[in-house]
C-alpha cells in the first residue's frame, strides 16, 4: 500500500469517527433558538457562498452551504449539533458532518494540495465528498442576526484521481427569519 493511499485510508476513517461521534453524543443545554428557526446569510472563506440553517429540534439543525470555489460550484450539506458555550447567553459552539458534491471547471486539477492548470486541458468533471463541521456562533437577539466561525475538515473522495483532504474555514453571518 502507498504512503499516499494510507494517508487517504487514514483521512477517510478520521471523518467518518467523527462524523459517528457527532451523530451519538449526548447533547447539552441550547439558548439560542427553538425547532423551526430558519436563518439565511453569507459565508465568507473557503468556500464562500450562501449558508442557510433550518433547526429541526431545539439544538439540532441541518445546514446547507451553496458556494462557489476558484475551480467551481459546490453545495453543501450537514447536520449539526448546536450547545451553549460558556454559559453566555446567545454564544453556542456547534459540530457535525455530512457532504459536498462539487463541479471542477475544465482545465484546472490538483497535484497533492496544490491546484495547478496543466498544458493540455482537461473536460472538468465532478467530486464529492464528506465534511465535518466545528464551529462557534453569537447570536445577537435584538437584531436577529449570527455570527460564526467554523472549521471544516473534508475529504474528497469520489474526484477521479484527485482525491484529497483540506481543512476548509469560514466566517458566516446569518438573519434569523422567526426567532
């Protein structure tokens, strides 16, 4: 086995426990919203796009991000788990995971980590791939708005030989619809 298909084995099987992880952990006391708040904004990072969030339960959400990255469009979608953080009202760190799918403009591929645009170009094509999400988020009542900072691990694994694994990052900003 290649040093290079062991790190992707190991990458993969990381994503997947936490992504395990975050389904099965108990969770702990949530302030900021309650089931039903929808909340629409921007996503400033890598990817940046539009980031919506819908909580399905008191501190359950799914979030869906549609971004567009140098090389494409992409949409993500994830199902996190939010908890008060610190005990400061509005303050709540959340994590979670799910799954891009992405479109590759033509010409441009990856080398490693770098992306590069090769002599002879090729017709693009699409990746896909699973994310884990960790973040923190201040909601601030009097204007229904959030603000959050997030990491996200993720691994592309269905790109043709393109596969890889980047830590993506973000700063969104969201207005809080019914909160």
């Amino acid at each position: 086995m290649s040093l290079v298909r062991f790190i992707q084995m190991k990458s993969l099987l990381f994503s997947l426990g936490v992504t395990l992880f975050c389904l099965t952990c108990p969770y702990t006391s949530f302030s900021q919203t309650n089931a039903g708040n929808v909340s629409l904004g921007l996503r400033a990072g890598d990817p940046t796009g539009l980031s919506g969030k819908y909580f399905i339960r008191e501190n359950r959400a799914i979030e869906g991000i549609l971004s567009y990255w140098p090389h494409g469009p992409a949409i993500t979608a994830m199902y996190e788990i939010h908890a008060q953080a610190f005990g400061v009202d509005g303050l709540n760190w959340y994590y979670g995971g799910g799954g891009h799918v992405r479109r590759y403009r033509s010409g441009w591929t990856r080398r490693g980590m770098d992306w590069y645009y090769p002599a002879h170009k090729n017709s693009g094509g699409v990746g896909a791939g699973i994310d884990a999400i960790v973040g923190m988020e201040y909601y601030i009542g009097s204007i229904p708005i959030s603000i959050g900072l997030d990491i996200k691990p993720t691994l592309e694994i269905a790109s043709g030989n393109n596969s890889y694994f980047d830590f993506e990052s973000g700063l969104s900003i969201r207005y809080h619809f019914n909160p």
